[in-house]
C-alpha cells in the first residue's frame, strides 16, 4: 500500500498520466499526445502541480473573454478528449461555445473514437467532421488548416488547449483571439496566445466553469475591463519566475 495520500498531486499527476495512456489504448491519443503530456508533466512539476495565482488570474480574463464572445469555438484534440470530455462540455455550454474537433495528425479512425467519446460525455453538435464545410486557415501545413466554415474560420474567439505554436500563430494571423492552456510558458503557444493558462488543463478547467459561471451575472463593462487589466506577457514572466523560486528552493533542499 502507498504511503502517499491519494490527495497528493504527485498521486493525482500519475491519474491524469493514467488517463491518456487509456486514451493512447482506445484509440483517441497519438503517440505524440503522450509525448506532449510527459512534457507538461515535467512542467507541471516545477510549477509545483496547482492552480497559482497567475493561472487563477489568466483563467478570470478567459471566462470573461469567452462571455463577451460574439462565436466562441473550442478546439478539441485528443489528449483534451482523454483527459476531460465532461468538462469541456460543461464550459461550452455555460459559455455557449462550439465545439470542433482539430487534428495535428490526421486519422479519420482517431477523429471518429474522439467524436465517439464526446457524444458520449453529452455532447450534441461537433464540428470539423464534414468534408463539404471545412476551409484552409492560411499559414500552415500541417492536417490542423483545416477548419470548419462554420466553427473556428468564422469565429472571433477560439480556445485551443494543448496546442502547436504554428498554428497559434496563424490563427492570430487570421485576427481570432486565441486562449489556450499549456504548461509550458515558453512555447510558441504560450507565447503567442492572447490568454495563457499556465496550469493543467484538468485543474483549471473546473475552475474556469465556476468562474464562468460567477462572471455571466457581470455586464459587458465590467467584463471588459478585467480583459484589459489583463497582461499575457506580465503573467508569462511571473510563471517563468515561479519555476526558477521553485528550483533554487529545491537546490537548496538537495
Ligand atoms: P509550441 O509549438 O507551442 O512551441 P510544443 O511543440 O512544445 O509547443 P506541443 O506538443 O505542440 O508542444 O503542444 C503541447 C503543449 O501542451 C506543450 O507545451 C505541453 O507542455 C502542454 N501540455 C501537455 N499536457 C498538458 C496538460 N495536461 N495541461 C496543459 N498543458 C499541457
């Protein structure tokens, strides 16, 4: 028996581990997923795996940007479908969000499990499944210029969790505003997002859906001005602050 309480983050980090590997086996995470995962790991660990105050602060300036959105859509890949349907259909409901499934690597069997397993968590429209609909964003190479006419090539604002920098790139190129989350500050996502939540997707996405829900009762001034009290880059380098406090207190220890 562990000694470890199962309340421990590091007991929790290996359940989300344990999470994308039955993705990986039932077909919903590629090989790079779990790639992209062990590197969050590495970050969430010397983050110290919680939600600290510059998530907190960039995850308010998201709900509030999501509620001002006149088409916000929600990027589905397939590490974000092995780690949390529910809830990622829980904030496209509160925010009233659509929902498209993107693809880095793409694989009509891998699409089909991914949109398999969403119906299953209750979800009722999925875009980036029909051929007729979809449209190329200009600016990158890879399966992901494809999008949906009526989803992310006709939004305003767009969420991409767990993303590639290119394609960040050309889809603020394309004069969408881009959230994300992603664990690392330092990746061209991250960097070139308009709202990073540096956290773990599977922690911050509880609090997103609670802070959505407190902010729908604030009208759009006030709203508005939390989104331009927001700075993405301040809150960038705090985190990169953070991992080298936490670093330098771990040498110390050592
Ligand atoms: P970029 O192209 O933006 O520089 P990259 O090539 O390093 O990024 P990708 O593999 O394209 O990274 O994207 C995965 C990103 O998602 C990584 O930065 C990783 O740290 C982050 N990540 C992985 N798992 C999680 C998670 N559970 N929650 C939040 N972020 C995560």
């Amino acid at each position: 028996m562990s000694l470890i309480p199962k309340s421990h983050p590091r007991v929790k980090s290996l359940l989300i581990r344990e999470k994308l590997v039955n993705g990986f086996d039932n077909g919903l995470v590629a090989k790079e997923g779990l790639l992209a995962q062990g590197r969050g790991e590495a970050f969430d660990y010397l983050l110290g795996e919680k939600t600290g105050k510059t998530a907190k602060l960039a995850i308010r300036a998201t709900a509030a940007q999501l509620l001002l959105a006149k088409m916000p859509v929600i990027s589905i890949n397939g590490n974000v479908a092995a780690l949390c349907p529910k809830q990622i259909i829980k904030l496209s409901k509160h925010v009233k969000a659509k929902l498209e499934v993107n693809l880095f690597y793409a694989n009509e069997k891998r699409k089909k499990a991914i949109i398999k397993t969403l119906k299953n968590n209750g979800a009722k429209e999925i875009l980036g499944t029909n051929k007729k609909s979809s449209r190329r964003l200009p600016g990158i190479d890879s399966a992901r210029r494809i999008v949906d006419k009526d989803g992310i090539y006709a939004a305003d604002v767009v969420v991409v969790p767990l993303e590639d920098g290119d394609r960040t790139i050309a889809l603020r190129k394309a004069g969408k505003t881009v959230i994300t989350f992603d664990l690392n500050p330092l990746s061209r996502t991250s960097q070139t997002a308009n709202i990073t939540i540096v956290d773990n997707v599977t922690r911050a996405i509880d609090v997103l859906i609670s802070e959505s829900k407190k902010l729908s009762k604030k009208n759009p001034k006030y709203l508005r001005k939390i989104i331009d009290d927001f700075d993405n880059k301040k809150n960038l380098t705090e985190n990169v602050i953070q991992i080298k406090n936490n670093l330098s207190r771990r040498a110390r220890i050592a």
